[in-house]
C-alpha cells in the first residue's frame, strides 16, 4: 500500500523514536532489563548526551 501515511504522521513516528549509535543501543538494553539499572541508564545518559537531531521543516 503505497501513500497509505501522510508525512505529517510518519514525522510524528519518528518523533517517537531515540537513535542512537549501536554501543549506547547495547547499553541502553542491558541496563533497561532490569528496573534497578534505570537509575543507572539514566545517569549514564546524561553524561552521553549528545545534541539532538532535528528533522527540520519540509
């Protein structure tokens, strides 16, 4: 089904989604199994926050 979605809803799907590159992917799982290591993960992301990416206007 070709053109079933228009752009404003694929954007507002991408909006939902983190990238990350595939070191901080492995870590983000790793500590996301267990609800003790989210502290954890959240700190961790904190210290390797990089700028976000911005789509931009069409």
């Amino acid at each position: 089904m070709t053109g079933s979605y228009t752009l404003s809803q694929i954007r507002r799907e991408i909006e939902k989604c983190d990238a990350v590159c595939s070191n901080c992917h492995s870590d983000r799982t790793f500590y996301r199994r267990s609800d003790q290591n989210m502290e954890k993960w959240k700190e961790f992301q904190k210290q390797r926050r990089v700028p976000e990416l911005s789509l931009g206007d069409p």
